[in-house]
C-alpha cells in the first residue's frame, strides 16, 4: 500500500499512525496538494489527501474511508472497540476530534493563504467558536475517563484526539492554549512519546520504518 499527503496534515497523520497500530505495513509519499498538485494529481485526480493506492492500484480518498478498510484488512486488531457502549463513546470522541481537525485546517488555511484584506474575521470567529465548543468537550472527556496511551491499548479515538491536538499546537497555539486544557495536554504528551507517533511526527518528513 501506498500513502501519499504530508504528515502535517492530521487527516494523513491519522493513517499513518493507525496503520502502524493494525500492524499493516505501507510506503509513503510526502506530496503536497499546494506545491505538488500535478505530482499528486498523478495518482489521485481529484487531489485529496491523504489517498491511499491498495495493492491492486485501486485508489482510496478520505480518512474515515481508508481506516474503515484498513480496520477491515487488519484484523484480528482493531482500533475500534466491539461493545456498543464503548464504541459509542469512540465515535462520539473522534467526531469531536475530527471536528477540531476540521476548523484548524478551516481558520489556518484562511490566515495562511488569504491575503488580509480578502479575510473574513465573522467567519473566523464562528469557526473559532467551533473549535473552542470542541477541544472543550475533549478535555472534559479525557479529564472525565483518561484514554487508553500504549501501543497496544490505544484505540483510535486516542489516535484521532492525540493528532488533532498536536496539528492545532503547532499550527494555531495562540488560539488553543495548551495552559487550558491540560487532560489533553498530558494525554498529548504520552501519545507523542509512543513509537508509532515518534515515526510519523507532524511536518514534511517522510514516514520510514526503522529497519
């Protein structure tokens, strides 16, 4: 298998460290949708990270879509619990950690590549307040009942929550304070110390297993 986005987006982040976790092994090309389009276009034509090309060649496009086939090529592990309660307290997690994931890239990609003048500052402070509404039902979350933090008890709401949190402190800290939510601080912390994160770690490299 072949994963191709950079790993300072959190949605290819999130593959490749679930990956790693199902025990799936996999290459990685590090392109950009804003600098490499057409080399990315090569591969996916609708140049969407991250895109995973199987095996066979066949192409698969978004995050949730790719960790539900890599859930069902990685079996016996998963990352998903089999009890009902369990498993709607996941989703019910990584919904809020993808959300924050959402309007992270939403307000960074607004300020980054929108010159000043064409920013629209009431669409920002909305999505701002989302973000906030999110990270604080996190924390209250992992203040409530802490995530499981080791390699092989760490499912994949703790991967999506651990991600998000780490792409919003390196692209937006001063609009997240860490000094407000320190369950989900600490919690970071540990997550960014396992393997499986320390080989994926955001920013333009390129994911390679220690031989």
């Amino acid at each position: 298998m072949l994963l191709i986005g950079k790993l300072d987006s959190p949605y290819v982040r999130r593959v490749a460290i679930s990956l790693q976790l199902l025990g799936l092994r996999f290459e990685h090309q590090s392109l950009s949708v804003f600098r490499t389009f057409t080399q990315f276009q090569q591969f996916n034509p609708v140049v969407k990270a991250p895109t995973l090309v199987c095996d066979d060649g066949e192409m698969l496009m978004d995050s949730s879509l790719i960790m539900e086939f890599a859930e069902a090529v990685g079996r016996p592990r998963s990352l998903m619990p089999a009890n009902l309660h369990e498993l709607q307290r996941a989703l019910h997690i990584i919904g809020l950690a993808l959300a924050a994931s959402e309007k992270s890239v939403q307000i960074a990609i607004e300020r980054g590549l929108r010159p000043p003048e064409k920013q629209h500052e009431p669409w920002v402070a909305r999505i701002t307040g989302q973000l906030l509404a999110a990270y604080g039902l996190l924390e209250e979350e992992v203040a409530r009942r802490p995530l499981a933090v080791t390699s092989s008890t760490i499912t994949q709401a703790g991967v999506s929550t651990a991600v998000a949190w780490q792409f919003t402190q390196q692209m937006l800290p001063e609009v997240v304070s860490a000094a407000n939510y320190p369950s989900l601080a600490a919690f970071s912390t540990k997550a960014e110390a396992l393997p499986e994160f320390r080989a994926a770690p955001h920013g333009d490299s390129t994911f390679r297993y220690d031989e």
